[in-house]
C-alpha cells in the first residue's frame, strides 16, 4: 500500500456482509446497511502523550476489527472505497478463531 496514515490513524477496507439472510432470503444493496467490520490495511506510527513519548497502537495491519456505524473518513483509494479512522473508533479486534468459527 502506498499510503501511511499519520498518528493514532488507520487505513481499513469495510468487510462485506452476506447478502442473504438466515432464511435464505436475499437482501437489495439499497436495504443493506453499511459493515462495521474491517480489515486493517495500514497503521500509523502512534499517538504522542503531552509529553512526547510515542504510544504505539495496539491494532496493526491484517487485524479484522469492528467499528462504530458511523466512524471514519471515507476516501478512494485506487478504485477501491476505503476509510481513514482514529483507533479509538475501533470497538474490538476480532480474534481469528473466533470468526473462523462464526464462518461455519
């Protein structure tokens, strides 16, 4: 990726959802509401305490995160949607095996 964000910033790329529902029922783009899910594709350095010391972040690239509905700057990047956001509008990190099991 070329692009670094700065600070306490991340580059995430939103995680579709399914496009049916449990009954099999299959949901139009325009009902469908925006993924507050992501993959982290880049980390900025850290945040810096008032006194200078460098906080580094405790998400980092490849961690699929979860979000607030409302969180982030959406930019394009490449062709592709993206969004610009602080760590603290991350809400958790999602563990591997736990999405490996809600997958099954």
């Amino acid at each position: 990726m070329e692009f670094r964000p700065l600070h306490d910033r991340l580059l995430v790329r939103r995680i579709e959802s399914e496009e049916k529902t449990a009954g099999g029922v299959i949901i139009p783009d325009t009902a469908k509401e925006k993924p507050q899910e992501g993959e982290v594709l880049a980390v900025g350095p850290g945040a810096r305490t008032d006194n200078g010391e460098l906080l580094p972040l405790e998400v980092k690239v490849g961690d699929r995160i979860l979000f607030g509905k409302w969180s982030g700057t959406e930019i394009r990047l490449k062709g592709e949607d993206l969004l610009i956001m602080k760590e603290s509008d991350v809400l958790g990190i999602i563990e591997a095996e736990a999405s490996a099991r809600r997958a099954a």
